[in-house]
C-alpha cells in the first residue's frame, strides 16, 4: 500500500524523507518520489522503481530544504510510470501534494477542472487532489483573503475534500508559503511524530519512519485537517472545527525493525514465533480460575453471556485465523460463530441478531475492507471488538474494544507471526468465553496447562529448518500445488497455499481434505505436489485415505505429521514433523513448516520475499 511521508524542522528534509521511505517499504509499492520546499522553490524527485533508485537520483539531482513530502506508490489508477509517481503538482506549481486512497469519483472532477483550464500531466486518479486545491486556493485570494495565511490553504483544502468520493490521506505543501505542512485524512491512515529535542513535526503514514526521532505522536482523524509547522500543529474537524489532538505514546523501540542477523524479515518473524506467543499470552492467563482475563474487551461478564452469535471479519491471512477461531469458539464456548470476508460482509448485509458481536481480526489495523465491514456492523449496532497487532490502529481505536496481539511488527508482507498470535488470542477469548459459560475448571486448566507449553513446542517445531529447506529444494520447480487439511488444520491448509501463492508466485490450492474427491483430484498428477496436513486426531485414518488416493494416481505427497507417526513414512514422499500437540493447538505448530516451505521456495525462486510483486501490506483500498 501507499507510503507517505512528511517532515518539517531544522533538519535536511530530503535524508529524513528517503530514510522514512525506506521504513515504509515493507507495506508494497512500485515508484518513488520527494518534495522539498526551498525559499519560494519546491524540488521534485520522482520514479518508478525502489527507493534506493529514488536515493540515487537525490543524490545525483540533489534538492535542499528542511520542508518536505515523500510517498511510495501502490499502483490503483495509472500503470507505474516516472510521471504517475508522486508528489503530483496542482495548477502551475502552486501546490505540491502526495495521496493514499483511492478518488473514486475522480473522472468527472478531472473533466470539470479542464474546463476551467488545468492541464493534467497524468493517469492518476491522485493529480485532481493538486488541481482542486490549488483550484480553491486562488479561487480564495480572488475573493480577497491573504494568499499566505494558513487560513486560506485551509479553506482552499477544506474545499477541496468536500467534493472528493473515496478514500484520502493527503499531504501538501504551497510554494509560495514555505515552512508549513497541510495533512488531510478519510480512510487512509495519517499519523503526526512531535519533535522532542527541537521544534520539529513528523508525519506518516504509521510510524515507523519516527522510530529514532520521537515515541510521541498524534493519530488524524477522519474529517480531520492538520496544518503543521515546525513549533505547533493544529486539528481541524471538517464539521465541529478545532479540535484538540490527543497524544499517544508508541512502546514501540526501534531495535524491532532491524534485521539482525537475517537474511529477511520473513525468516525472522517466522523465528519470533515462541516470543511472540509468549508476549501475547502474558498477563491473560488466570490460574485460579482457569480462564483467560483482558484489559480491553471493555464488557462484563453479564454482558459477554448475553451474546448469542459471533462474526469474525477479516482479510487474507487473518480470514485464516477467523476460521481457528470459529472451530475454537464452537468447540470451547459453544456459541454459534463463523467467519465472514470482510469485503463481502461490509456490502451482504446478513440477518444478525440483536446479541451478535462482530471481532475484526487485522495484524495493521488498517484494511480497508475490515474496517469498512466493522463500521457497518457499529452502524447497525452491535458490539465490535478488534483482535490487532498495530497500536493505535484506526480499527484498534474504532473497536468499542479488543485485544493487542504484542507480537511487534511485522515488516514482511507474508503475515507469519501475527497469524499464529491471532490464533493464540482466539484461543485465549475461546477459553475465557466457555468459562463465562459452560466450560468446566478441569477443562479450563487443561487448556491453561497445554497453551503455556505452546512457546517452547513451537520453538522445538523451528527445528525443521534445514529439513524443510532440503525439500524446498526437490520441489521448488512445481508450478502446482494442493494443500489438503481437515477441521483445525484445513484453515493451516489455506494459509500454507497462501503463503506459497504470495511470495514465490506458485499456484496453490487448500482444501478440506475430504474435498478431494468432489473435483480437485482431477488435478492431480506427477507435476502437482499435495501438501497434506495430517496430524494425529480423531480424523486422521480419514486424511490418510485421501492421501492414499492422492498416491494412487503417482501425485507426489509432502506431509506434516506428528513425531512418532510411524505409517506416514511409508506413504508420503516427505513428511516434516510436528510435535505432537491437542488438536485445537495444532495449527501454532502445522502452520510453521509451511510458512519455511514457502520462504524456501520463493527464496530458490528468486523471489522477492519481503516485498513480492503486487502485494502491499496494508491494504487501505478497496
Ligand atoms: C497475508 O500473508 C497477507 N499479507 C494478507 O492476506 C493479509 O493477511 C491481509 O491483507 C489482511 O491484512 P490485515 O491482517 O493487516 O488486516
């Protein structure tokens, strides 16, 4: 997804604003580009490709300035092009702006600021943000107000925004009023860094390019207007006016962001996992009650009994974790549950009675789709909770209340650790939501005693590395893959054939296993690998028949299994071991070697694997 960036204070804005370009990278994109103020001048860099590229032209065509705006584009209107790169300029230079979101009723704006005579230079939806303002600006100063007060700029954007359909995180700067930044937020997130040693301001898209400068920051709103100098900033809410800007205080330390030792963020978030599940169980586990407890479902127990129905709401990976969490919930709360995609649900309007509680699940916070389909549900009324990794997320703060995951960022754009923090915190709410209800002490302290093993167990499950490598490397030339699981691993199913699929461009399927035989088993030959996910359980002589079925038609089987499983060798043409846990615990630990197997295929594909084509991290748009 887009990157925006924005500085202004005493220090050279261009080294500020490619470094901060550089902190976004991980959310996907496809060109570059800075603006910074001089005098009465604006500097404009800009190209498709990498930052780095961005950083060579800087250097080569340097700029000076400490006012500026920098963005990294996710292509939606506009192939990716040096000219569709941002910043994009209004009328003739008057204003330079950079845009996340999606304009969508930017045609018919476009067609009526040509005919009052502003030339567009690009295919974007995001050039009419630069004309419109620049549009109302002069349109301002006719009507007689001082062409370099704030208060002009502001109007010309309060204008401006008024007419734009979509979603806006919008920056801007003004030639000819130097030193002072103009923000304005709908749907795409803006966040404010405030200096602390000197007068200075930060903006971004999160606030990751603050991390070394400030740990105090700002969240704009929707309908919100930030104008920002170096020694202050001011709110503007498009309806009540000023505002006053309430200040967060991110616990978030930089050494979260350094690779260390690895080769890419993926590797080493999928080797955070123990501490991952470690953060994210602490402080919620109630011994002497043998439940789970949170600081922010913000509802009592009286009120959690009276819910009847659970929707969980999501994207992707995190839709992967809803369907953990709905075997979870039937299993231990016994409440009717499912999981719904969010860009359905936000638009299919189900029966929902009055007692349904609606949990987005998001490692960002920030999806649109999520976002769009819990805000429906508080339309209408019910309870929403956020199950988020980001704090101080739009969702997080939306949420009437939720559950941080604690599992620091996630940089790659493959989700790892957040899905198998998401499944522990659903696993946490599955117990405390049976223990407010029918689940017994006995219960409550098994799943207490087998949830508290989970770190070190999933620690041992690292252990396959180099094994699954060696089989990445006898099977990373397929083109094909299946991914067979039943109950709590046909979720792991999905999400093993979503991390193949995303980061090394391989076609890949999950199903339920027993699936096989209404269709897919047409696919199977000697060129498409069946990935099988069949740990002990209840179930397993079934997965293993379907896995025999694969084998009779010479389809070739990589298995997750259980150590001690003595008939899959027999079988499989290569089996990964898992320890062998409860099954509603088994996708902490089946999910793991999948995640490696993919790293390791798109890693001997040549992959880019933090950043694969296409893909961003947080998808702000529709
Ligand atoms: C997962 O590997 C993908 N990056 C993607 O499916 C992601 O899970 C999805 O976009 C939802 O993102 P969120 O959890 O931040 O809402």
């Amino acid at each position: 997804m887009c990157g925006i960036v924005g500085y202004v204070g005493f220090r050279p804005a261009p080294e500020f604003l490619i470094d901060g370009l550089r902190r976004l990278e991980y959310r996907g994109y496809d060109s570059a580009g800075i603006a910074v103020q001089h005098c009465d001048e604006i500097g404009i860099r800009k190209r498709a490709g990498r930052v780095e590229e961005l950083a060579k032209l800087v250097e080569a065509n340097p700029v000076e300035g400490s006012v500026g705006i920098g963005h990294t584009r996710w292509a939606t209107h506009g192939e990716t092009t040096d000219i569709n790169s941002h910043p994009h300029v209004g009328g003739n230079g008057e204003v330079v702006i950079v845009h996340n979101g999606v304009i969508e009723n930017y045609v018919k704006l476009r067609e009526q600021l040509q005919t009052l005579g502003y030339v567009f230079r690009t295919t974007t939806d995001s050039e009419i943000i630069a004309h419109m303002i620049c549009h109302y600006w002069l349109e301002q100063i006719k009507l007689g107000e001082d062409p370099e007060s704030h208060e002009t700029c502001l109007k010309a954007i309060q204008l401006s925004v008024a007419r734009f359909k979509g979603t806006y995180g919008v920056v801007a700067i003004f030639r000819d009023i130097p030193d002072v930044i103009f923000a304005a937020r709908m749907g795409s997130p803006l966040v404010i860094g405030i200096g602390k040693i000197r007068n200075e301001h930060f903006i971004a898209s999160d606030a990751s390019p603050f991390v070394g400068y400030t740990n105090e920051v700002v969240y704009i709103n929707d309908h919100e207007i930030a104008v920002i100098t170096a020694d202050r900033m001011d709110l503007h809410h498009q309806e009540s006016g000023k505002t006053t800007p309430s200040i967060h205080t991110l616990d978030q330390v930089s050494s979260d962001i350094d690779l260390g030792d690895f080769e890419h963020y993926m590797l080493k978030e999928i080797f955070e996992q123990p501490e991952a599940i470690e953060n994210c169980l602490r402080g919620r586990i109630d011994e002497e009650s043998a439940t789970a407890r949170f600081g922010g479902l913000n509802l009592t127990p009286r009120e959690l009994r009276q819910i009847d129905r659970i929707i969980f709401t999501a994207c992707g990976t995190s839709w992967h974790a809803g369907l953990v969490g709905e075997y979870l919930f039937e299993e231990f709360a016994r409440i009717p549950t499912e999981v719904e995609y969010a860009s359905e649900l936000r638009y299919r309007n189900p029966p929902m009675s009055e007692d349904t509680m609606v949990f987005a699940i998001t490692q960002s916070g920030e999806t649109a789709d999520t976002l769009a389909a819990m805000r429906e549900c508080k339309r209408k009324g019910h309870k929403s909770m956020a199950i988020c990794n980001v704090v101080g997320s739009t969702i997080a703060r939306e949420a009437d209340g939720g559950i941080y995951l604690h599992a620091g960022p996630e940089i790659g754009v493959a989700s790892t650790k957040a899905f198998t923090s998401q499944v522990t915190a659903l696993t946490l709410l599955a117990l405390y939501f049976g223990r407010i209800r029918d689940l017994s002490y006995p219960a409550g302290k098994r799943i207490i005693k087998m949830l508290r093993a989970m770190p070190e167990l999933i620690q041992q499950t690292l252990a396959c590395n180099d094994h699954v490598r060696d089989v990445a490397e006898r099977y990373f030339g397929f083109n094909n893959y299946l991914y067979m699981g039943r109950l709590y691993n046909f979720p792991v199913a999905l999400e093993g054939a979503l991390k193949l699929k995303e980061i090394s461009y391989i076609h890949a399927e999950g199903y339920p296993a027993a699936e096989m035989k209404h269709g897919p088993i047409a696919l199977v030959d000697e060129q498409t690998p069946s990935v099988f996910v069949v740990p002990h359980g209840g179930i397993y002589p079934k997965v293993m028949s379907n896995l025999e079925e694969v084998k009779a038609r010479r389809g070739p089987v990589i298995a997750i299994a259980c150590e001690g499983d003595h008939r899959i060798s027999d079988l499989a043409d290569e089996v990964i071991f898992v320890p062998d846990v409860e099954e509603f615990l088994q996708p902490l630990v089946t999910s793991i070697p999948l995640q490696l197997l993919s790293y390791h295929v798109a890693v001997l594909r040549g992959c880019n694997v933090d950043r694969p084509r296409n893909l961003a991290k947080s998808v702000t748009v529709e």
